[in-house]
C-alpha cells in the first residue's frame, strides 16, 4: 500500500467530494514530449483556452513539478453514451461531463489543501469548458493578439487548471500503470471513461 495512514484519512476525507478516486505513485504518471503535438496538430483547443498550450505548463516544467510530488489521485467520470450519436450531440455530451470534472478537481484540490495537503494542486482534462467561448477565442476572433499575461483574464481563474495532455502527461500509459485499460473510441456512440488528477505531496 503506497499510503500512509494520514493519506489514508484524506482519501476518505475526498471521496466525501467525489466517490471515484484512485490513489497511485506519481512515479506511475508518464510524460512525454510527443503529447503536445496531439494538442498543437488537431486539437481545436490550441491556444484558444488558458488551460492549453502554449499557456500551459511545459513537458519539462511537468517533470520537474513532478519529482517534487510523492502522491496523487486520479478522478474518474464515466461518461455513458451520448442519446443522440453525431458527433456536434456527442461532443456537446462529453463537454457537460468534462465541466463536472473540472469542478471537482477543483473542489478536490481545495479540501486537500484545507486538509493540510498545500502542495495541492488538480489537472482535469481536455481544453476548459467552464465558458461557452473563452476569453482567449474571443480576442483572436477579433484578431487581437495573445499575450502570456492575457491569462489573468480568465473569467474562471479560481478554478481553472490546465489539462494533463496540455501538460505532457500520456494519459493513456499512466492509465495503463495505474491498472486500468484505455481504450481508443472509434464510434460517437460510446461512452467514455474521463480523468483528472491532483498531486498531494
């Protein structure tokens, strides 16, 4: 067992926020340069969110952040499958559940700080769908330029927090580590199981 008995109270203490939670080394989370490609090459949420690249943390940044944590929790949300299968229902679907999950990353991150975990810190998962457009989209779709400090903005900054892909994390491997079985979707028509984690210490 990789935690210690004070570890063990904050679990307990967390799954009052969120039932579906999974304790594991930070040794098993995985991050690799060739993640961010997938959010720089096809992913709509490219530098149009705060949460995402280029605003986010670096692959580099993320492993030395890392080697200074000991433990973390995964978050689970399973998704069932969208009633209506296009894919603009289905995504919208997902969307609904991926703001759940950043709310309780966020709220799961506020009690292990309050529990005396300040090193606390919650990665969800995706490009934030906390606003209906975010504040980043807006200024490019009026052709203005972005700028690093253009983040404070943020009409959610309180609870935002970057994805794990835009972080460099293989969510499929560290999946894998932690012992569950990832699978890629290949119909609009499944459902889908969606993770945050939060570092403790």
């Amino acid at each position: 067992m990789i935690m210690s008995k004070d570890l063990d109270s904050l679990l307990s203490d967390l799954k009052t926020v969120h039932e579906d939670l999974k304790p594991i080394s930070t040794g098993l989370v995985v991050v690799a340069d060739w993640v961010r490609l997938k959010c720089r090459y096809g992913c709509r949420g490219y530098g149009r969110h705060f949460c995402c690249p280029p605003f986010a943390p670096t692959p580099q940044e993320m492993r030395k952040v890392l080697s200074e944590y000991r433990y973390a929790v995964l978050v689970r949300i399973q998704v069932p499958p969208s009633p209506d299968p296009t894919p603009d229902s289905a995504r919208t679907h997902v969307f609904d559940y991926k703001t759940k999950l950043q709310r309780a990353v966020f709220e799961l991150e506020r009690k292990a700080f309050i529990s005396g975990y300040y090193k606390a810190f919650g990665m969800s998962s995706s490009p934030c769908h906390l606003c209906k457009v975010c504040v980043a989209r807006e200024k490019l779709d009026k052709g203005e330029t972005l700028e690093a400090n253009d983040a404070m903005l943020c009409r959610h900054r309180d609870i935002v927090r970057p994805s794990l892909e835009a972080c460099g994390i293989d969510v499929f491997q560290t999946l894998r580590n932690a012992g569950y079985s990832p699978e890629v979707l290949k119909d609009f028509a499944e459902g889908v199981d969606i993770f945050g984690m939060v570092l403790l210490e």
